[in-house]
C-alpha cells in the first residue's frame, strides 16, 4: 500500500499548483461572464481586461511609486514590530514573573484588531505615514513577540550552562547562544507579521494619503477604471505572495543550517 503521506516531488508540486491557478483563472472567467449578465460594468473585472490594464500599467511605470511607496511602509512597520517585538520577546521569555504579569495583557491586546485603532491613531498622529507606521506595527508585533518568546523557551539550558561555566557575559550569552537559538523562531514570527502587515496595508493607506496600492484603488474606483482596480488587485496578490515567498526561504535557510 503506497504511503499517502509521502512528500510529492517538485514537479508534482509545480503541476498541481499550475492546475490550482488554471482552476481559479476559470471560476474567475466564469464568474465575471455570469455576473455580467447582471451588472454591465463587471465585464471590466474579467481577466483579459485586467491583465491587459496590468501590463499597461507596468509598462507606463504608472504603479512604480505606489509599490514602492507600500513596500516602504511594510519595511518600516516591520523593522519597528521588530525593534520593539525582539526585546520584549527575549525578557519575557526569560522570567517567568514577567511572562505572568504580561500574559492576559498582550493576549487582550492582541486580539483587537488593529484597523480599530484607526481613527484614534489620525487624531492621534495626524494625516499621512505616521498613523500608517503605527497600525502596521500593531499588526506585526504580536507574531514576532510570541514567537521570540516561544523561542526562549525552547532553548537548551545546557548551552546557557555551558556559557555560564565559561564565564560568557551577559551579551555574549545572548549574541552567541540566546539569538542564533531562537533566530528561526523569530523568522517564523516575521513571516507571520508580513501576511498581517499585508492585510492590514491597503486600508490602512485610505487614510487620506496621496500614494500606496490602498490609495490607488479608491482612485480607480473614482475613475471608475474597474479593469485597472481588478489590476491593482491582482499585484498585491502578486507582491504578497512574492514577500512571504522571501521570508519562508530565510527561515528554512536558517533551520537548515
């Protein structure tokens, strides 16, 4: 009897992960030729009027400063969910007291979901990036926190041992045992954060600024350039899934080592 666990091959992988997309491209046609029959104006939404407005936007370079100004954004609001995230991680993961005192408190708050922060952080912080950097930390910080915790956890206290009987310093137990130990742990957080940052991206930038993927979808829905707002969709898709794909090869290139 053939093991129905068994890992496919990358071929296989590549094939039915072909046939998946082949199957969405069909159920997104059909669904477009059908609602059409309806609404008029979705047959703007159908692939071959969004892929062709994707390639003339790519080709007029028209979207190149709202990608870059999004995957700006995402970097900053990760490397503050990082910033804070990392450090709080690592002290609350080694005191007990700490993780008690802690818990109930960063589970309550983790649990509210950040785009309910939005209008006390515009009246907060103003108009503009800041709010934006904000709510995008709030998103990220919850998974990198957790996982850095879960990571101290599970560090073998026999290299601390071994450090200590050494007599390692504080910050060399934590640069050469404590961080290489739970560095997967923290990529695996990263990689959480970034399809949350991502998420939270596009509405987040409908906070009255004036470039991002978010805001050039309210400006196609103005225009009423549904082809090009089906476009834009279809890149966010793309660039998400390009992100994680980045952030899942550094963290299995970590564990591997």
């Amino acid at each position: 009897m053939r093991n129905t666990s068994e890992k496919p091959s990358r071929l296989a992988r590549w094939t039915l992960g072909s046939a998946g997309l082949l199957i969405l491209l069909a159920c997104w046609w059909g669904g477009t030729y059908w609602l059409q029959t309806r609404v008029p104006l979705a047959a703007a939404l159908a692939p071959d009027q969004t892929f062709s407005s994707l390639l003339q936007l790519l080709l007029s370079n028209e979207l190149t400063e709202h990608v870059l100004v999004s995957l700006r954004r995402v970097l900053i609001g990760l490397l503050i969910a990082l910033a804070i995230g990392v450090p709080l991680g690592l002290a609350v993961g080694a005191s007990r007291y700490l993780e008690a005192s802690t818990g109930i408190v960063f589970q309550f708050l983790r649990m509210i979901s950040p785009l309910s922060w939005m209008p006390i952080a515009v009246m907060v912080l103003g108009v503009g990036d800041a709010p934006i950097y904000f709510l995008l930390a709030f998103a990220a910080v919850w998974p990198i926190l957790l996982n850095t915790v879960a990571g101290v956890r599970q560090l073998d206290a026999r290299w601390m041992m071994l450090g200590k009987s050494l007599s390692a310093t504080r910050w060399e137990l934590l640069r050469s045992i404590i961080l290489p130990g739970v560095l997967g742990h923290i990529l695996t957080g990263l990689r959480l954060a970034i399809g949350i940052v991502w998420i939270v991206l596009v509405p987040c930038e409908m906070l009255g600024v004036s470039s991002g993927l978010g805001y050039f979808i309210l400006d196609t829905r103005d225009r009423l350039a549904y082809s090009e707002l089906m476009a834009v969709i279809l890149l966010i898709g793309a660039l998400g899934f390009a992100l994680d794909g980045i952030a899942r090869y550094l963290s299995r290139h970590w564990i591997q080592r």
